[in-house]
C-alpha cells in the first residue's frame, strides 16, 4: 500500500470513489458536452465530483508548489470548456474521470498535498493513490501430413522464416533425428483473418511494407493515452522508442508476423516517458473495454509489467477491469517480465499485472538466441521469469523490420515483451480457423498447452513451450535418421537412415522467399478436447493449497489420457512427439532442393492421436 501522506510534493493522484448509481461509458464518441452531463444520475454524480474537487483546487491555489504547472493546467481547463469537440470527460484539466466499472469510478487529479489531504475526506472517496510511473516495457537487449496432423483448414509456407517463427511450427529438433533444420514457417492460411489484435504500447508505424497488405485487413492506430486520458488520434508514432513498432510486427507483420492476416490496432501510451503510469495502464485499457471489444473476435496484447500488492485500490481496480474485459469476449495475453525472477502470487503476494491476473494468459521466453547449439534453445531464457504464474514459453529473440528515422531498418528484439506478440498472434490464427468455437481464456490455453513442447526447467519443473499446432519436424535436405513425427513423418522400418521419395515438379536455381498455400477439404473438423497436457492450477480466487499442490474449481477434468502415476520425468520422445498409426496410405509430392519452393499433396487415411502424456502443472 502507498502512504500518501508521506508524499509531499504535488503531482497526479488516482481517486476511487463510489458511485451508487452505477456504471458509466467514459469514453463516449456519441454524446456531446451537454447531454453527456444529463444522460443519467450516474453521469450527474461523476461530473459534481468534477466540479466539486476542481473548484476545491482553485480555492488552494496557493497551497501549490509548482506554480507553473498550476498556470498551465488553468490555461489548458479554459481551452478545454471553448473546444466542444472530441470525447467529454468534463471541463477541468485537473481532474477527469479514466475509468467506470460496476460501482467504482477512478479520477486522475492534479493535487497539492493538503488538497490531496482534503479531498480524501469526502464521504464517496474510497481511497486516493500517487498515480505510479514504475511499469516498463519489457524488453531485454529475437507447410497433406501437416493439415491431417494439425486440422487447419488450409496450411501456408513462409520459406526461409525467421527463427522465432520456423521454433513454433514444428516439434522439438533433433540433430540425430533430423539432418538439417528447417527454417520454413507453417501456419494456418486464414492468419489470423477477420480477428482484432488490440496492442497497448509505445507509438506504432503502420505504414510501411510489413503492413501492407491493407486490403484484406485493418491496421491503424486508434488514439494514444497523453497524461492519463485517452485521446483518439490516428497519429501514434514514438520517437524515441521502437517496442511497439517491434511488438506490433512481431504479432502481424507480413514477414516477420505471426498472424499476417489479423487487424492490428495501436494503443499507444508512454509517448513522453519510457515508464508507464497507473493511470495509463487503467485509461489505455477502459478504452479497449469501452469501445473496442468485438466478442469472441478480440486479442488485446500487453509487453508490461506493474507489480503491487493485492491490497492496494489499483491492484483491485485494474484486474476487475481485466476480468470485465475478458467477460466481454477478449483474450488477454500478458508479458511476464525479462528479469529471472520468481512469480507466484498466492506464494509472495505480489502480483506481475497483467500477468497474475486469472483472465490473462501469461508469457515466459525461452533461450532462442542461436541455433547453433539446439539443445539450449528448448529451455527458459536465463533472463524471463517462471513460477506457477506464467502459463506458457514463448521464442525470447526475435528479428524484425521497423520503421526508424524515417527509414525501414532491421532490428533485433529480445524480452518476454516479444514471447508475448508470438503467443497472441498464435490465439489469433486459432480463433480465425475455427469460428465455430467461443474461445475464452481457460479453453484458448488449453488449446495451447495440448500443442504445446514441455520441457524441463532446472527452478520451474515441466513447463511447456507455445507451438501453433504442426509438430512433424521435416529436414531441410531429406534425410533423415529416424521415424516418425520427429524425424519428417517418416514410416518407421528396417534401417537407421532413410531419404525421402523426391518428385521435382519445377526447377529453380535461386531459392526464392515465396509463400506456398495447400488446402485440404475436409469431411470431419477437428474436436478441442478439455483437456490439455497439464492442469490448469494457476490464478484461481476459490484455490487452495494442499501440501506442495493447489487444488482449483478451475481445472478442467482430463478425460481420454493417461494419467502420469510415476515421478519420473519420462522420455523425452514419449512427452513430444504423437502416435501414428502405421496404416496409412501416403504419396508425396515434395521438392526439397535448396534453391526450391516445397509443396506438399498428401492423400492418407492414418490418424493421428496426441500423446502426450498430461502432468499435474506444478509451478514453483
């Protein structure tokens, strides 16, 4: 908890006060100036605390330190009152409301300490905090088997793909297994089609090559957050920090996008500071929660951490306004931090927000720097943070194009800040390719963790690594060492190395960077079972410990599996990769040459059954 009375110095405050009357919409496009102010008692009730506490303000003008500061704010309320243009949130630039759920309505308010001291008195007031600037943003100095084995209604090849995107689109790679690795990209082809990835972050450029393929999709900015208030702008550009140019690119770029089909919408705040104030994390998100929603169609993506503790008014504020918004159909992927430190909730009693909170999908990195030694990248980057709070792992090193002083550069990202943009554009390409399904957060990270890679974490125990669904791990040149789905879906027979059947159907002496598109019509969809390859425990309010264990009415029961009953960690093979049924009828068409476009036509009647063995999740 804050102690404001030892803060002496004026400065912004957040004021939670009860509202009796209820809920309000805060930012409002419809209403103008005068009707907004009469529309409903509640609205009555929000604009007297305006008006009382400004005229509170003006009474102790010279209780004020920063005179200037005063001067200019003064100057600023009497251009506000002329301009009847734009959203209404009162007539003071001291004071305004941010944020409106149920029967708690937050303030931002420019405050003397006796001012401060004073208006803590009003009977409504329920508590006043410094408005923090302490949450930064994370960042830490990075393709017929396949439609049969992943149900995706048609599969897209990006060749020759970054390394952040060829890891989350097959299995664990094996050198023993598999010759060569494979640097392709396989992903449904709707891409994350007719689905919105809202992004709060820094400034956004949209307009340049990684966005450009504006006509089957919307990307634009909506308005950035400017001292704790949402303003609609198209105009969002930061100059002096390219995180959310990279976030955003990460999760829809063409090139170097996860889901290079979803609209992208910016938020963007911190177009002044590096640091994030409380007021901009709850504004940024009443906007989304307010007007920008689209049910089952929403993916909001945050790259911050706030930390507090659970009995501070923000904590509460802030994760009841997740939970609304999840409510509202939304999927909320949060960033743990890039700091190695330990997050559990229930255990040390801070909370990493967003992430801790139980409607958000929670994100840790792993160690993809190089491929030059493949066993390390299947671990958790020695700078992302675990424990039972992080949900799932996602590829810590990205690569990316931005947009920087005018030009369009290459520009490396490293930090969960970038984990999470792959895991949301991940969510979004399972939403787009199956519509029939409402995905909420406990069923979409189940979807997840049922395809996710699990490995062992020296502090963390089996934590599981995010995978878009393709698990066959093919061989750049053909050969293999093996059988399976680890080893290019190879028949399993007589002899340690076998090549694959090679029918070249074009010829190329350059190795173009194309995108091969393969559809299947399928007679059967695929079913989302409940149950994924471990237990939900995490973040639950009706948890309790027993032992070293939690129990929660979260949990989904695991039907269909088979229940570990060993301690053991078990074989690696047996944890990763998926039976198949030796019966199939299979005919390739596959060009495998370096310096060639790979199609893949395959017609077969196996079926394919995870199995992956399901473990109690256990995050410590």
């Amino acid at each position: 908890m804050v102690d404001v009375s030892k803060t002496d110095n004026d400065r912004y405050y957040l004021i939670y006060v009860n509202n009796t009357f209820g809920e309000i919409k805060i930012y409002d496009y419809s209403t103008n100036r005068k009707s907004k102010r009469q529309e409903s008692k509640s609205t009555e009730f929000v604009f007297s605390v305006v008006d009382d506490i400004h005229n509170l303000i003006i009474e102790n003008k010279d209780t004020y330190k920063d005179q200037e500061k005063f001067k200019e704010l003064e100057h600023n309320t009497q251009l506000k009152k002329r301009n009847g243009e734009g959203i209404y949130t009162g007539d003071s630039s001291f004071i305004y409301p941010i944020s409106s759920i149920d029967h708690t309505v937050v303030f931002n308010a420019y405050l003397s300490k006796s001012v401060m001291k004073k208006v803590k008195k009003y009977a409504n007031v329920l508590n006043i905090e410094p408005n923090l600037r302490t949450a930064k943003f994370q960042s830490y100095y990075n393709t017929k088997d396949i439609l049969e084995e992943t149900h995706w209604n048609n599969v897209t090849v990006r060749e020759d793909a970054d390394f952040h995107l060829s890891l989350i689109s097959q299995g664990t790679y094996e050198k023993n297994l598999v010759n060569k690795y494979d640097n392709n990209y396989y992903y449904p082809s709707s891409a994350g089609e007719g689905i919105d990835i809202i992004i709060i972050d820094t400034g956004f450029h949209f307009n340049y090559n990684e966005f450009s393929n504006t006509d089957e999709r919307t990307v634009m900015c909506v308005g950035s957050v400017f001292d704790d208030n949402f303003n609609p702008t198209d105009e969002c550009t930061c100059s002096f920090s390219t995180h959310g140019d990279k976030v955003a690119d990460v999760a829809g770029g063409l090139k170097h996008g996860v889901a290079s089909k979803a609209n992208i919408y910016g938020i963007a705040h911190s177009t002044r500071y590096i640091d994030i104030s409380d007021g901009d994390a709850i504004a940024a998100l009443q906007q989304v929660y307010d007007n920008m929603i689209r049910e089952n169609k929403t993916v909001i993506s945050i790259s911050y951490a706030i930390v507090r503790r659970s009995n501070d008014s923000f904590y509460n504020h802030y994760t009841a306004l997740l939970d609304k918004v999840a409510k509202k159909g939304a999927i909320i992927v949060g960033s743990s931090e890039s700091s190695n430190v330990h997050i559990d909730s229930e255990d040390d009693g801070y909370y990493f927000l967003p992430c801790s909170s139980k409607s958000v999908i929670c994100v840790g990195g792993i160690e993809n720097e190089s491929k030059s030694d493949m066993t390390t990248v299947y671990t958790r980057s020695k700078h992302s943070s675990y424990g039972r709070d992080v949900d799932i792992y996602a590829p810590f090193w990205v690569n990316t194009e931005i947009v920087k002083n005018g030009k369009v550069v290459g520009e490396e990202g490293r930090g969960c800040s970038f984990a999470t943009p792959i895991v949301s554009g991940i969510v979004a390409t399972i939403m787009s390719d199956h519509e029939h399904i409402a995905f909420n957060k406990t069923s979409m990270l189940e979807f997840l963790l049922n395809n996710a890679i699990p490995f062992t974490d020296k502090k963390n125990g089996i934590s599981y690594m995010v995978n878009n669904g393709k698990h066959i791990v093919y061989s750049e040149d053909g050969i293999y060492n093996g059988c399976g789905v680890n080893a290019g879906n190879q028949p399993c027979s007589q002899g340690s190395s076998t090549k694959m059947n090679i029918k070249t159907t074009t010829k190329s002496t350059t190795k173009p960077k194309t995108t091969t598109t393969t559809s299947s019509k399928k007679t059967t969809k695929s079913k989302i079972t409940s149950s994924p390859q471990k237990t939900l425990s995490k973040k639950t309010t009706t948890s309790s410990k027993v032992g070293n264990k939690k129990k929660t009415t979260t949990s989904s029961k695991i039907v269909n599996k088979k229940k570990t009953t060993s301690s053991k960690i078990v074989n690696k093979k047996e944890t990763t990769s998926s039976k198949i049924n030796n019966k199939k009828t299979t005919s390739r068409k596959i060009k495998i040459n370096n310096n060639k476009k790979t199609t893949y036509k395959v017609s077969s009647n196996k079926k394919i059954t995870n199995k992956t063995n399901t473990k109690n999740a256990k995050k410590s």
